[in-house]
C-alpha cells in the first residue's frame, strides 16, 4: 500500500529529491549531447555540400579551378614581362643575376 503525503518522512523526501535532480542533470546531459551531435551533422552537411559543389565546377570546366594556368590568367606572360622590364625589380634582378652565376 503507497505511504499517504505525510506518511514520508524527511529522509525519504530528500532521497527522492536526490533522485530528481540526477535525473534532472542527466536529462540536461543527453540533451546537449544531441545539440551538440546535430550542430556537427549541420557542419558536415555544409562542408558536403561545398565539396560537391567545387567538384562539380571543376568537372564542369576543366582548368576553371587552376589559378596560374594561362586562360585563366588576366595579363599574359609577354605583358607581365613588358611591365616588369621597364622596372627596378628588373634591373636589380638583371644586376644580381650576373653575380650569382659562378
């Protein structure tokens, strides 16, 4: 037969009390173990679908995705060397070349 509300005495009370708050904290837990678990699932998902949107870029447009290759380029090679021979870099360049050659 179940003890009535004041059949229990002080110990149990707080036995029971005990018991809810362990109960409580595990719950709290799980909880955060699953918040945690799908903020991971969202992070792969994304990456995922980033991985498979680059992939298909590349396969979409063959040498797209190479930075230093020559469609890819703003200026051409004879440009750039056009620029960079009316410049210091250059003379330095030239002027050092010659004394490293032994």
């Amino acid at each position: 037969m179940p003890k009535s509300k004041n059949d229990y005495t002080f110990n149990d009370i707080k036995a029971m009390l005990k018991q809810e708050v362990k109960k409580h904290k595990e719950e709290v837990k799980f909880q955060e173990a699953i918040a945690k678990l799908d903020a991971r699932k969202a992070q792969i998902k994304k990456q995922s679908k980033l991985t498979k949107s680059v992939m298909s870029a590349k396969h979409q447009s063959p040498g797209g995705l190479d930075l230093h290759s020559d469609e890819n380029r703003h200026y051409s090679k004879e440009n750039t060397d056009k620029w960079l021979s009316g410049t210091s870099y250059y003379e330095n360049y030239e002027a050092m070349r010659s004394q490293d050659d032994y």
